[in-house]
C-alpha cells in the first residue's frame, strides 16, 4: 500500500503543479519554490536549458518572458475552455448549465473565477483543480483504508477524464505548445499533455469491469 501513496502524491503533486501554471500568471515566489526543487525542474528541460532564465533577474523573467507569454496563451489568442471546443458554435458556456457546473456542485467544488483569471468554470486550470481535489479525497480514503470510497472517488476521476477534459485538452495542450513563446509553457504543455494520457491510463488499469484493484 505505500507504493500506492506514493503514486497517488505523486499524481496530486502534478494536478497541482499544472493546474497552478494554468491558471494565473507565475510569480516570484513560484519560480524560487519551482527552480529549487530538481525533481520539478527535471520535468521541463527546456527551461531548465534555457540560457535566458540565468542571464536575467527573475523580475525581469517574469515581466518580459513568462507573463507576456501567459497573457498571449491563456488571455489574447488562444481560448482555454471545453465549452469553445465542444459546443458546435464555438461559444463559452458561462452559466449554471454548464455541464462540469453540476459536477462541480455534486462534489461541492466550489470555483472562484477572479482567482483563475477565468470567465467559465470549464477552464483547463479549474478542470485540472477538480481532478488535483479528487485525487487528495482519493488519498485520504486510502489512508483511512476506507477502498470502497478510494474506487468512487478513482472511477469520477476517470469519467471527468473520459468525458471533459480528455475530449478538448489534448487539442488545446498541442496548441500551447505550438504558440508558446518561451521554454517554461511549452514544457508545461509538454507535461500536461503525457500526464493526463498517461493518467486515464493508469485509472484504466485500476478501475476495470471486474472491479476495482484497491478492493483485491
């Protein structure tokens, strides 16, 4: 069982990380906690690469690389919302029929939009925050050896990637990646785009048609 929560750490580390990255501009204070923890900057290798980062002060990163490139990604160019990608006429569902909305309530995950530089509820950083909250509901069952609610909380998490975010994400992510202008967001793109496939799969192999592998 440890190893079991040594991965589920390990999954709500990387919800957080990019679902953090997604959803506002980075600051100081990110970037010295980012850049002082190897096992985090070994998953960009592009920016840790990058001759720009150690030339230059960490103010000036962010205020002429990092968060000019953010506000042309997540704010100016590109739309980083389910709605856009699904809905037939391209428009973003802002309102409480906004079907990640009912999810969120029936979970009681509570979005607060200002805080996500976000105008709907289906953006990928608070899609990726729903999925870092049910992974650490899915940790603390499993500590309190409580399976049955562990394999609940494992099969939400794999629909909402089944049904959300892996119908729209992967399209998005490419496109990050594409029209990234610095090292740091296409890593982060990079990242993102292997976590979440490689996630469902994980999910897959645990939640089966013949049960789920935390009762056995």
């Amino acid at each position: 069982m440890n190893d079991v929560l040594t991965k589920q750490i390990a999954r709500i580390n990387l919800y957080a990380l990019i679902s953090r990255i997604m959803m506002k501009e980075v600051d100081e204070d990110f970037l010295e906690k980012f850049e002082s923890d190897e096992m985090i900057l070994s998953f960009f290798p592009n920016y840790q690469n990058w001759d720009r980062r150690k030339e230059i002060s960490k103010k000036q990163l962010l205020d002429q690389f990092l968060n000019v490139d953010f506000a042309n990604m997540f704010v100016l160019h590109m739309i980083p919302y389910e709605s856009f990608y699904r809905r037939d006429d391209q428009m973003l569902e802002t309102g409480g029929d906004n079907p990640v909305v009912q999810l969120y309530n029936e979970y009681d995950f509570r979005v607060e939009l200002d805080v996500a530089r976000a105008v709907s509820p289906d953006h990928i950083g608070i899609e990726l925050e729903f999925m870092y909250m049910m992974a650490t509901s899915e940790f603390k069952a499993l500590e309190n050896e409580d399976y049955e609610a562990a394999c609940n909380i494992a099969k939400i998490e794999r629909d909402f990637l089944k049904e959300h975010l892996l119908e729209w994400a992967p399209m998005f992510l490419m496109n990050m990646k594409a029209e990234s202008g610095t090292p740091f967001y296409f890593d982060a793109a990079s990242l993102a785009l292997e976590f979440l496939l490689s996630d469902y799969e994980y999910l897959n192999e645990l939640i089966t048609d013949e049960g789920c592998r935390y009762r056995v």
